[in-house]
C-alpha cells in the first residue's frame, strides 16, 4: 500500500472536527478503528471497494446501508465522502493518523513498557502513573514480556528510552568491575 500521509492527515483533521462537534472524539476513533480493521481483515469487502466495476454511488448506497444503524450519520457521510473521492485504500492510515491526532490533541503519549514477567494490574497502574509524573501527560502502556531484563523495566517513549532493568544495572557494575580490577 502506498503512504499517502499529508491526504491521510487531512482527513483524519475533518473526521475529528465532525467528532468534536459530535463530543466523542473517542467513541469515533474506536468506530474508525473497527471500520479500518474490517476493510483490512475482509478481503471481499476490499476488493468491492477498489473494484472499477462497482460505481462510486453503488458502494457509497452499501455503505450507508451497512453503517446506517451502527454509526453516527456524519461518521457515515464521512466514509462515503472518503469513497466517493476514491480514497477508500486510505481508511486505515486516515485511522492511524486520526488516533495520532487525537493524542497529540489530549496530551496522550504511548510507551513500550518491557517487564521480565507479567505484571498484574496494579503494578501497570503504578508504572502508567509514574510515567505520567515524569512526563506530565498522560501516557498509555504497552507491556512486553521480555525475560532477557532480569527484573525493573524499560521505557521507549517516542525516541525516548529510560532502562531501570536489573540487566542494564549488572552490565554498568561489571564495567566498574572490570574498570577497577585493570588499574
């Protein structure tokens, strides 16, 4: 698929002033989300959308007949301008780039949060608020299972990367072991 992300954008800019009137700007990313997510996993339902055979007011008709009683109006007259402009193969990166807009907008940052076991709720809870404190957003955790840390944690923020893992803290002291015994 090519990348298109100044298209992308645009759009992802009009779906989110229709969902700020609309005051779910949430709720229409999730709807978008689904939408993106079906187009992609359906391999039917792409191929009528980019097929020249099927003219631009047939599928926006099925759109609007598909969507009509699951989501909000606007949001359908919103995919079937997407379609009718022929910028249906963008669905999803317009979901991509919206959801991005929509946490610059409410000061939301995503972290990859690497753990060396499963840590249960209350433990994520305490990191997300932690995280949140050295940031000053809010951020939203994505935990991984990564055994090779030992024990602690590391945090890749954007290019940020903060390592409190129990592996990083042996490397150092070895060095300084190491360091110490060639003098």
């Amino acid at each position: 698929m090519r990348r298109e992300p100044t298209v992308s954008r645009n759009y992802a800019e009009v779906l989110a002033a229709l969902a700020g009137e609309a005051k779910d700007l949430e709720g229409w990313g999730e709807h978008m989300s689904d939408v993106a997510g079906v187009c992609a996993s359906d391999p039917t339902l792409s191929r009528f959308l980019d097929s020249p055979r099927v003219t631009v007011a047939q599928k926006s008709k099925i759109i609007g007949d598909a969507f009509a009683k699951k989501l909000p109006p606007k949001l359908v007259r919103f995919l079937q301008a997407v379609v009718m402009h022929r910028r249906q193969h963008l669905l999803g990166e317009i979901s991509v780039e919206y959801n991005a807009l929509i946490d610059e907008m409410t000061g939301r940052v995503h972290a990859q949060v690497q753990v060396a076991r499963e840590a249960d709720a209350e433990r994520k809870a305490q990191i997300a608020k932690q995280l949140g404190r050295i940031t000053g957003k809010e951020v939203v955790p994505h935990f991984v299972v990564q055994p090779r840390i030992v024990g602690g944690v590391v945090v890749k923020i954007g290019e940020t990367v903060m390592d409190g893992s129990v592996a990083r803290r042996l490397a150092s002291l070895r060095l300084k072991m190491l360091g110490s015994a060639a003098r």
